[in-house]
C-alpha cells in the first residue's frame, strides 16, 4: 500500500514536471500548496481504489515508485493541463519496459484497461477537488467550441426528425380520414 510520504512524492514529481510545463498563469495557481494537497488526495482515493480493484498489478511494481517515475509523472501530469489526457496506453508500454524479454505486447494490453480505470478515477477524484476546479473549468471553457459542431449536428438531426414527424402525422391524418387511401398514401416511415 503507498503511504503518504509515497504520495507526496509522486505528487511532487507530477508537479515539477507539470510547473516545467505549464504556463505562467497556471504555474501560479499550481505553486499553491492547496492544489499539491487536493492532487495528492485524489491520488490517494484513486490509488486506494486501485488496490482494492486490481491488487495483482499494484502489487507487480504499479507502485509509488513507478508513478514518480520521470515518464510516468509528466503522463499523469497531463490530467492538469488545459489540453492534456494521459494515455492509458502509453503508461502500460511504460510499465512493460521494466520487463525486459517479456512478452510486452501481452502486457501492455492487460495493463491498458486497468490503467484507463485508475487515470478514470483520478481524473474524477481531482475534478472533485475544489483547488483544482480552475484546471478543469479552464479545460471545459477550452472545450467549448469544439461542442457547436456538435450542436449543429444534433439540430440538423432534430429538424429532419420533426419534418419526418409532421410528414408522419398527415399521413396518419389523411389514412384515418380516407381509409380507402390507405395503399396509396405515401408511407414515411422508411426514411426514419
């Protein structure tokens, strides 16, 4: 289990990557021993659940040692960045390099979903972190634009299935009105 000099520890590499990095105005927020603390607590919550969920692999060296790792810390330290998603992939390759003449391949893709599942839960234990919330605001705000495709997308989709609603309903109308116009009503219901 990491204790919580190990987690200061990782917390610190995470963070001297991540102030390498990061900039100015960020590097300010970021200096703050509030954040260091509310990283560090998340970190401990989503560790803590990754021990209880997958005790094989943090008992296989997935370990303080190996999160403060140079590698493994500037990772994790893209979960404080306004652009930066750690890469469940690109940790596991990191573990599996350890094992030299193993089947890495193998490794790295049992690795990879348990890997994703913490990063998951660390993401969502600092979200939860009110020291951390201008990060994750910051990020959200940066995201936004990126959504109004989207918006138009679904709005397109909404009014091509509100005409074909409409177009459904006089249908309806007319086949109840004039049963006889059954077979000869166009049917709308194949461009749905």
């Amino acid at each position: 289990m990491v204790t919580e000099i190990l987690l200061a520890a990782v917390t610190e590499s995470v963070f001297s990557h991540l102030l390498a990095q990061a900039e100015p105005r960020l590097q300010k927020r970021l200096k703050r021993e509030p954040a260091r603390l509310a990283f560090q607590t998340a970190l401990a919550h989503a560790y803590t659940r990754f021990d209880r969920e997958y005790p094989d692999w943090s008992n296989s060296f997935f370990d303080d040692a190996f999160l403060a790792g140079a590698d493994v810390s500037a990772e994790l330290s893209k979960l404080l960045t306004r652009d930066g998603k750690a890469q469940a992939g690109v940790i596991a390759e990191i573990w599996a390099g350890y094992f030299p003449g193993s089947d890495r391949e193998r490794w790295v893709e049992r690795l990879t979903p348990a890997v994703g599942d913490f990063l998951g839960w660390l993401e969502a234990e600092a979200r939860g972190q009110e020291a951390l919330r201008p990060v994750y605001d910051s990020r959200d705000l940066a995201e936004l634009p990126g959504m109004a495709g989207d918006v138009a997308a679904m709005r397109q989709m909404l009014e091509q299935a509100l005409t074909i609603a409409r177009h459904a309903h006089t249908h309806t109308r007319i086949v109840h009105a004039y049963p006889q116009m059954g077979d000869y009503a166009y049917d709308f219901s194949d461009t749905i």
